[in-house]
C-alpha cells in the first residue's frame, strides 16, 4: 500500500509487469510509482526526473530517467501499454 503526502493525488492506476514482477504502476499529478506485491514501491520518480516514456511494441513500454550523469530506463509488459504512455506523457506536459 502506497502512502500518499497531503498534495499527491492518483490519476491513474495499471496492472502491469516489470522485471521485479507483476504490480500497479500509480500515475499521480507529480510522477509516477511502480508497487509490486510482497516487494513494495520498487521505482518512484517525480514527473521532473522521467525523461522520455514510449511504447515499444504493442503490449511493451518503457520509461527512462536520469539519475546524476547515468540515463535508467524499465520497460513493462500491459495489454494497456499505449493508454499507460499517454496517460504519463499527457501527465507530464500538465505539470511542465
């Protein structure tokens, strides 16, 4: 269970997989987090620290960050990949 401070509120919530399992990536007005069962909140980034989020093929997509001079990037597996990038993207460029 995912806490929330006073100002985060959720959008969006997906089922989806990742390499840490399956779990529900949270889409809030101020980023994203990917909780897994049994493992917790296994990647958090503000929508500042995202910097490009794509779907690579039907069912798959990926996001990508920086941390310091290093670029990160997970992808996912969900039926719902194309409506999760938009969600993001659409998420981010209301925050920007």
């Amino acid at each position: 269970m995912i806490g929330l401070s006073k100002d985060k509120r959720v959008f969006e919530k997906f089922k989806i997989a990742g390499k840490h399992g399956l779990g529900f990536l949270y889409v809030f007005n101020k980023g994203i987090s990917f909780e897994v069962s049994g493992k917790g909140v296994v990647l958090e980034l503000e929508n500042a620290e995202i910097e490009n989020v794509v779907v690579i093929k039907r069912e798959k997509f990926e996001i990508s960050w920086l941390e310091g001079n290093a670029k990160h990037e997970s992808r996912f597996k969900s039926e719902k990949a194309k409506e999760i990038v938009e969600k993001i993207a659409a998420n981010l460029k209301i925050s920007n």
